[in-house]
C-alpha cells in the first residue's frame, strides 16, 4: 500500500488526481490511499472558494475549465448547463459557480475513485525526510507518508507574502474571501484607495459598487455597446486604484481576427523547434532568449502588417521593453486608455504595439510554456526574458471586454479613478490591498531571497527542495519530482502548479492541457508504485 499526501487542495490537487484514477485498475487491492490537507474544500481550494460572492467573475473563457475522467462527459459546460443553466450560455461566469463544480467533481471522484480518497480540512506546517517515508505535520496532527504533492497554489493560510500594507482593511490577500471589504470596515461614502491596478484590484472595485447594489445600464451606441452604472446608494464617495506604474491592463479582445489566427498557427513550430534545439544541449552554456526573441518580432511584425498597425522593428521591441505602447499611450488617463483599447478591439480604431503583442503572446503561449519549460537561462538573458514576461503579461491576459466596460461606467461616473500608490496614503483614506502573493515559493530570487512558507524553507534548509539562483520557483523534474540541492530527482517528493513558476512558467490558469506535470506524476506512480497496473492506460 502506497500512502500519498497532497499539501492543498485546488484545481491541480484534483487533476492529478483524476489522472491517476484513470489509470488505477478498478477494485485493486494493491491501489494508493490519498490524502488531501486543506483548511478549505478541495477540489475548490482557497481560490475557488463556492461561497464567494457571484459579483467576482471567471477572467477566462470557461471552455478551458474541464475536469473529466474516463468514466464519462464531467466538463464544465455540461455541468453547469444542468446545474446553473442561467450561466449556461456565459464566457466569463462567476467564480463561485466554477468552484462549486470543482468541488464536486472532487466529491464525485471520492465517492467513486479505484482507491480510498480522503480530505484532511488541516493546514500542513512541515514536511521532513523520515527514511524512506515522509513525515507530515498539520493541524490534525502528525502522519507517514510514502508520497508528497506540495500543491500549495496562492500559498498556505496565514502566510503573508511580501512586505503588508499598514493599515490595510484586509489584514490577508484577498484570494477567494472577500469579508474583509463589508460595509463594516469600508462604510458607505468613504474615500478609498487600492493598492494595485490589476485584475484583483477590478474585483475589489466591482465588490465596492456592483456588490453594494449598483446596477449596469446597458447603452447603444454607434461604436458598439457600452454600460453606464445606476448607483445603488452604498458605495464609497470615491475609489482609487494606486500602482507603480499605473498602467491599465490591455482588455482581452471578444475574437481575434482569423487573419491573425492563421499568422500564429505558421509560428508555433517554430517555437517549440527553439525549444527543442536547447533541450538538445542540456549541458551547453546558459541558454540566450535572443532566437526566441526573433521569432516573436517576427511574427508581431506579420501581424502588425495584417492588422494595419504602424510599427518597426524598434517599436515593437521598445514596447515588449517597457510595456508602453506609441508616444503617448500611458500618458492619457486611465479611462482614455481603456476606452481606446476597447475601440482597438472591435476594429474601430487601428492597433498598436500593445495590441500586436498581446494577440503574438497570448496566441503562442501553450508553444512559450512548453518551449522555456526549465531553461537555464544565462543570467543576463534571464533578466531580459522576465522583464519582457512581466510587459506581455499585461498587454495579453487582461480583462474581458465586459468588465473593462464595467470599469470605464465607473470611470465615467466618477467613482472610480487611477493613478500611482503614493508613498504616503492620505490619513482619511480607507486602504485595501489588493496586492496578491507571486508565483513561486521565495520573496525574491534565488539566493538571497526568503521563503514565503515555513514548510518551504524547511525542505530548503535540509537540502530536499532547489530553487536556482537567479529563480523564485522549486526546480522540478518534467513528471513535477522535485530536484535537491545537489540537483538530483529527489523521489517521491514532487510539486505542482505555482510553487514551480520561474522554472516553468504560465501555472496561473486553470487550463488543464497547458502543463503536463500532472499527467507524468500519476503515470509514475502507476509504474514505480503499482507495476501491476501497466497497460491500463499509458
């Protein structure tokens, strides 16, 4: 009997294990027992939390969301077409309803799964070596364990990652609980100000109007429609959404033309041929990004042509720099620029940089995440690549155009407005941090930074766990078995999702094709655990 632990509960916890029950023999007595340590539902986890409030909203498509088995059709759009039908036909549906079938595909596996699955509702404080097997201490107590999942997605409970912001309403992230923000700490006509501009920033700004009974008027218009926001009588007076450098997140465009499609599908070979060329010479010096680099100007080049935008070579490349587009975006307001780049993408208006390189990184990133998967970059280029990483992520994986329609209503209105987080907040202002933990598992790279979880920097001090300098991330193998210090596969110690991001990147997504860390785990238990199980299913 092989006794395995998971540290968290979330959507990763539940993929791997949905693959390694399609590959168990049904009614073996030689199957694993899995045990699963979350303070919250599993299946779910902190994120996905089901009693969060509808206002907050999926930011992808919900086609990606799918957690099937063999057994039988348990995606999303069936599930939710019997169960919530009134989202049945929605894009972007609430994330509480997403984690309601999360958890219940999770119930459903426990009930039915080829080996006895439990949850353990307790917060995992320390993994340690013991022998062979691994000791796991919780607030349930201490068990033995012959397998270790850390999948600890936005981190444990308690846990406060990077420096807090005094005085801040909400003591924790907000990261799928949003108490914090009730009319008792943040009353009715205050003035208050969010530090963070992005997307856990719109959910804080749609909980303070929509949640607090504002309604969206829908308004036909010749550029298409548009919503202008009836107040509801308990929001703050004013609110104001404060970063470092106070540029808007680009919308997501409703489609992409299919000029644009056909012009990314003749580059994602290219790609993953990068790729495979730096696979091909592990031992080489650290790897440069400036190939990769050519290939993406290149096809941000083609698209630029196709899509009628006025751009060189050097304007591209500044603006995957820096993240600013021509001279003068980022110098508008905030409500200029969002209402300019809603007009980019319904074709009223020609794009620009930021606007090609969004469709360039967005359209190629499942060819991106497999190419750099576990690079070791020349520090330099290392540099230059997180640097442009950080850029795209901003021009491609913004809203949807309906919330950045909400946002621009409330800009209008005059309730909402951005700028830069001052240094000193104003004494009368409420302050909400919207600020939520990085991937990875330390506060600042490798080697002088700290670790966000004791857990974490246990296994790190004792040597069973790496993080390369230069990297925030745990250094996986490609079946998410961790590497020790000296760089060997340390076995049956494994992890999945956003404690490995740096080494890998692109885990924040509940895209359960995107990585296959999680498929390799459950087929190396069934070979290494239960030989006897071969030839179920590869």
């Amino acid at each position: 009997m092989t006794r395995i632990a998971f540290v968290g509960g979330g959507p990763k916890t539940l993929f791997a294990l949905l693959e390694l029950n399609d590959r168990c023999s049904p009614a073996s007595a030689e199957g694993p027992v899995v045990e699963v340590f979350d303070p919250y539902p599993p299946g779910a986890g902190r994120v996905w939390q089901a009693g969060q409030p509808r206002h907050v909203r999926l930011n992808v498509a919900a086609g990606i969301v799918d957690a099937t088995t063999d057994e039988g059709d348990g995606s999303f759009a069936s599930w939710v077409a019997r169960v919530e039908p009134r989202y049945g036909t929605e894009p972007y549906p609430p994330r509480a309803v997403v984690g309601r079938y999360l958890q219940e595909r999770f119930r459903t596996l426990a009930d039915t799964a080829r080996f006895p699955l439990a949850h353990v509702p307790a917060r995992v404080t320390g993994v340690a070596r013991a022998g062979d097997q691994w000791e796991v201490a919780s607030d349930a107590g201490t068990g033995f364990y012959d397998e270790v999942v850390l999948a600890t997605g936005h981190g444990l409970p308690g846990e406060a990652p990077g420096p807090p912001l005094a005085g801040a309403c909400n003591p924790d992230a907000l990261i799928g609980d949003y108490g914090a923000l009730g009319e008792a700490a943040v009353p009715a006509g205050s003035a208050v100000l969010i530090r963070g501009a992005a997307l856990t920033a719109y959910d804080a700004v749609l909980l303070l109007t929509e949640g607090r009974g504002g309604q969206w008027m829908p308004i036909e218009g010749a550029g298409g429609p548009s919503l202008g926001y009836v107040p509801g009588g308990r929001e703050p007076a004013k609110i104001t959404m404060g970063s470092l450098g106070n540029l808007p997140m680009e919308p997501k465009p409703a489609q992409v033309p299919e000029t644009i499609n056909r012009c990314l599908d003749a580059y994602r070979d290219q790609v993953l041929a990068w790729g495979a060329g730096l696979a091909a010479r592990p031992g080489g010096p650290g790897a440069r990004c400036t190939g990769l680099f050519g290939i993406l100007l290149a096809c941000a080049m083609e698209c630029a042509r196709l899509s009628g935008a006025p751009a060189t070579p050097l304007d591209l490349w500044r603006t995957a720099l820096t993240g600013r587009g021509e001279p003068g975006r980022g110098t508008e307001t905030a409500a200029e620029h969002l209402r300019l780049s809603i007009e980019v993408n319904r074709g009223h208006t020609l794009p620009g940089t930021a606007w090609v390189w969004g469709r360039v990184w967005s359209g190629l990133y499942p060819q991106l995440v497999h190419a750099v998967s576990r690079v070791r970059w020349d520090p330099a280029q290392e540099r230059i690549f997180r640097r442009v990483a950080r850029s795209m992520e901003r021009m491609a994986f913004g809203p949807p155009e309906h919330t950045a329609l909400k946002l621009l209503a409330l800009f209008d209105a005059g309730l909402l407005e951005q700028g830069t987080f001052p240094p000193r907040p104003p004494t009368d202002t409420l302050l909400i941090d919207a600020v939520t933990p990085p991937p990875g598992v330390l506060a600042a790279p490798a080697p002088g930074g700290e670790a966000f979880s004791p857990l974490v920097a246990g296994l790190l001090s004792s040597g069973q766990v790496m993080v390369r300098a230069g990297e925030t991330g745990l250094l996986t193998d490609t079946d998410g078995t961790c590497l020790d210090a000296r760089g060997n596969r340390n076995e049956s110690l494994a992890a999945l999702g956003r404690p490995t991001e740096g080494p890998t990147l692109g885990h924040d997504t509940l895209n359960r094709t995107l990585h296959d860390e999680h498929r390799r785990w459950a087929q190396r238990i069934v070979r290494q655990r239960m030989p006897q199980h071969l030839g179920e299913r590869s």
